[in-house]
C-alpha cells in the first residue's frame, strides 16, 4: 500500500511539473523583443532616435507613463522625449530665471506663460505626432517631443541601439523618426514579423 501511495505521489508531482512547464512556456514564448540599430546613410550611430513599434491593432495602454521636460542652464532637459498618446508632462523650471514654455505645432498647441517652479497642472499629449518646444524668453532654447499610439517605444542611445521588449508576437511596423531627418516630420517605416529576439538596422537620412 506504501509502495502505491509513493508512486501515485511521484506521478502526481511528474503532472504537476509537466503543467507548470507548459504554463511557463507558453507565458514567455508569447512575446519576444526587438533590438533596434540606427545609423547614418555612412553606417554612423544615431543617438536620440526615436523608434516604435505598431500593428495593426493598435494596442492602447490605459495608463501612459508621464514624463517631466525640465529647463536647466537655460535648456530643455532632455532635447528629445517620446511618449504614448494621453500621457501628460510637467514642466518643472530649475532656472533662476522665469521661462514661457510654448508649441505651434499641430499635434499639440499650448503656452505656459511665463513662470517659475513647477506648474500646477502637466500638459496632455493626446494626439500621435511630433511636437516642437520653444521658450518665448530665450531663442535658443527647443525640445522635441515625439508622440507615438503605441506602448511599445523608446530612444537610442549613443551606440544607436535601443530595445523594444515585452512586445506580443505578431507583425508589426518599425517606425524610426529624428528631429535632424532630411524630410522634416517624417518617419522611416520598416516592416518586422516577432516571433521572439529580432534585430533590425535603420539608416535614415537626416541633415549635417
């Protein structure tokens, strides 16, 4: 009887274990990653390209990560920011000195008149595009802020590489944008079947 009672105990671990891989399995092979390189028409690495992955689904994250753009030794702190439609951003002043923070652009058009601190309430970012930050105070100072309808984005770093993860197998575009591109507001689409670790290279062109 013992005998049967310690088989029946292993048999039931060896399902046990049997389900738990299948589980495990089909939980990590259902989305996979893609690395991304950009570089110059020459092969040189691009940093702060902004690249994103869409299907044709459009998948919507319900809680967009916010982001902060500070202005810091009279600049926009960082030059270049992306985010999912809906996210908002705050505007924080680090500066001694009052700034007016505005954008003509069409995905987004706002001004926060001249202040110091942090504003009150952040701006919302609802519509897919790019947006072009300037301060009516200081000429020099501008930011750009890429708005994507997608939770699957992020920028290059100075090597040119980025990398896409947690993406849901399937087909997708890769979309690439910078604010330098020889096309003003274009982006550089190529197409990516995941099925686990991509890789990809994207040249664009973009100005000297």
């Amino acid at each position: 009887m013992k005998t049967q009672f310690l088989s029946g105990r292993k048999y039931l671990n060896g399902v046990i274990l049997v389900i738990g891989l299948l589980v495990f399995g089909s939980t990590c092979s259902w989305a996979g990653d893609i690395t991304v390189l950009v570089t110059d028409m020459n092969g040189n690495p691009i940093e702060n390209a902004v690249v994103y992955a869409e299907s044709s689904t459009k998948p919507v994250n319900a809680n967009p990560l916010g982001a902060a753009i500070e202005q810091k030794g009279r600049k926009f702190i960082p030059l270049v920011s992306v985010v999912q439609s809906g996210a908002s951003i705050t505007f924080p002043n680090r500066d001694t000195v009052k700034h007016h923070v505005y954008s003509f652009s069409p995905a987004k058009t706002f001004e926060l008149k001249l202040y110091s601190g942090v504003p009150a309430t952040p701006v919302v970012f609802d519509k897919a595009g790019t947006v072009v930050l300037g301060c009516n105070i200081h000429d020099q100072m501008i930011a750009y802020v890429q708005v994507v309808d997608t939770p699957y984005f992020d920028k290059t770093n100075s090597a040119g590489k980025v990398k896409l993860t947690d993406i849901p197998n399937g087909n997708y575009q890769v979309k690439t944008w910078h604010y330098a591109l020889v096309k003003e507001n274009a982006v550089v689409e190529q197409p990516i079947i995941v099925k686990g670790s991509e890789q990809l290279t994207v040249k664009i062109d973009i100005k000297p």
